[in-house]
C-alpha cells in the first residue's frame, strides 16, 4: 500500500509539467483565502499583529532572497500551486493594492486575501496572534472587489469571468490550535461550530460569483514541531491529531451537502492530513530526510520559538519537511500543491484541482 501511494505522488510530479499550457487557458484568474499557509503579504499591513513573516530568514530561497511575508524560506502552497495553473506565483496581497487603480488593474488577474493567523472562525487570531484578517472579512474584501468588477464589465461579465476561476481555499489550523491550548472541551460541538462557519463563508463566495472551489484540510497538527513539544515523548501531539483527523470527514459531508443546495458549485477538496501523514510514513522516495525539527528555530525541535534572523537556519532545506515551528518548506509546499493537482481519489475528492480546472 505504501509503495503505491509513493508512486501515485511520484506521478502527480511528472505528469504536473505535461499541463501547464493547456490549464491558464482554461482559468482566468486565481483568488486566494485562508491563513498563513497562503499568506503572500496581507499581514505586512497590519500594525497590531505578531504573525509576520517579512525579515529575515523568511524569504531565503525565495527570488533575490527577499522576505515578502510569507510564512516558508520560498514559494508557499499558494503559489505552488499558482504555478500549476501556469502563473509564476499567487496573485499579489489585497492589502499591496493601496490604490484604486491598483485594485483595478488587478482584480481580473486574482488577488490573495490570506491572513497569516485568522481562521474560519471569526474569534480566532487576537488570542495568540494580536490583529488578524478573518476569513468573514476577507469575504468582504472579495465582495469590494466584486462590486468594482461590476462597475468595470458589468454584472453578467463579472459572473461569467469568476465562473472560470479558481477560488483556492486554506483554513483551519488556526481554529484547532486555539481550541486545543483552552483545554478540555466538546470537539463535536466545536466542529458542527466550525463547519457551520466554513459553509456560510462558502455560500457568501458562491453568491459572490465563485464556481470552482479548490480546498484543503487541515494536515495533521499535532506533528508540527511546536506540537510535538507538548508531547513528553517528541512523538506527535496525538489530542490534536485527532481533531484534524476528525475534521475531514465534517468538512467533505458539508461539502456534499452544499453542492446539492448549490447547483452551479464544483469543487475538489484535498485531504492534507492523508498526504502528510504518507510522507510521515515513507518519506525517503520524496527526498524527505528531517521530518521533526524545523529548519529554523529554537528549543526542542526548533518548535518554541518562531523563526528569524538571530537563530539558527539549516542548510539542508529541501530535505526539511518543516521550515519553522508551524509550517512547511517550500519542498513540502511543491509536493503538496503537485499532489492537489493530479493525484487520484486517495488524496483528492471527488475530483483532483486539474479536473476542476477543466470543467
């Protein structure tokens, strides 16, 4: 069984490069939501926030090494996956867009309104990270947007333009986290919360003109490097394992659920707990080699502290599968994003992002 998923993602790798001219043809534009994964900038333009990511050494072995704001020493998910669709990275920051004609030059290109540190829940961010963009306000960001491309192409141009792009979605981790650090509590109450949450913001997006839904689950938490400092053992944080585990299933039911209320929505949702943890499992085929300490950092398995220019940073990045105490290398983002984009039914439902874009 192991050796057949390796191979399935080994495939998805080549078979990636044989598409990349036919699929921008097939998708207008790229617009982006979500948490730090994601995050190209918007947090830059916060003053009230500690989930920055734009100095050192965030940024090393990203073009001319320059820190941008996102949370990876490179390229995120977010422009891996971009650049399966045949852009050279994620559409620039919402915030970036300080101008109006700015925003008009960009809004029928996409644009990213990720927020290092929010969640699907409106009251996730301040407690751990200070000033947030919730995904709530990043759909009204989405709604400005709309607004001026009606005013620009008219509200059937806009909707037939929006229908032929891709909505990429990466939220969650951020609920759990909190959840998780208050203690004791109901998970199948927090989830009906958190899935209900999700499907409201889904139904704004769809109402807003989206069609093409390309999402991703919450991989498994308790393996990251700060979660594994909470486990005596090293070994992943097991309580938290659970809850992402959980929330797959909760997620893809509401998923179904939602396409039968809205005819017109397709979707492909990505089961990132399944291929983080087949990395976890046989990581040697995929030149994985450091799978517990991040590439930057301090404390036990560089877990407790966050990353920058006064720590230590190794130089064996590619074969990190933790950049810094949360999220992954721009290695593990490629592999990721190449899963999402041709990988079979065991990692993507009911249709890979490929498929998605060719509908």
């Amino acid at each position: 069984m192991a050796e057949t998923v390796v191979f399935t993602l080994l495939l998805a790798f080549c078979l990636v490069g044989l598409s990349l001219q036919t699929v921008q043809a097939k998708i207008n534009a790229m617009f982006v939501f979500g948490d730090s994964t994601v995050d190209v900038g918007n947090n830059n333009y916060l003053n009230n926030t500690k989930a920055k990511a734009n100095f050192p050494h965030y940024g090393v072995d990203f073009p001319s090494s320059t820190a941008t704001g996102r949370f990876s020493n490179g390229f995120n998910t977010a422009d891996q996956l971009a650049q399966q669709l045949g852009f050279p990275m994620s559409p620039p920051a919402f915030l970036s867009l300080q101008t109006r004609q700015s925003l008009t030059s960009q809004m029928f290109k996409g644009i990213n309104f990720a927020s290092g540190g929010s969640g699907i829940l409106s009251h996730t961010g301040p407690l751990l990270a200070g000033e947030v963009i919730p995904m709530s306000m990043q759909v009204r960001h989405f709604a400005m947007v709309r607004c001026n491309m009606d005013k620009s192409k008219g509200s059937y141009g806009a909707s037939d333009f929006l229908s032929r792009s891709l909505f990429f979605i990466s939220s969650g981790s951020n609920d759990m986290f909190e959840y998780s650090l208050n203690g004791e509590g109901d998970d199948t109450a927090f989830l009906v919360n958190l899935t209900s949450s999700y499907k409201n913001h889904l139904k704004a997006l769809y109402h807003l003109g989206a069609r093409k839904f390309g999402i991703v689950s919450v991989p498994p938490l308790g393996c990251c490097p700060s979660q594994r400092v909470r486990n005596p053992t090293g070994e992943c944080y097991e309580v938290l394992n659970d809850i992402s585990r959980t929330s797959y299933a909760a997620i893809g039911a509401m998923l179904k659920e939602l396409q039968m209320d809205l005819p017109e929505m397709k979707y492909a949702f990505g089961n990132a707990y399944k291929i983080v943890s087949y990395v976890l499992q046989d990581p040697q085929p995929l030149h994985f080699k450091e799978l517990k300490v991040a590439c930057c950092g301090g404390g036990p398995y560089n877990g407790s502290y966050a990353c920058n220019q006064t720590l230590p940073l190794c130089a064996n990045r590619t074969e990190h599968l933790f950049w810094d105490w949360f999220h992954p290398t721009q290695a593990a983002s490629e592999m990721a994003a190449e899963t999402l984009f041709t990988a079979n039914k065991n990692f993507v439902t009911p249709i890979n992002f490929q498929q998605l874009t060719e509908l």
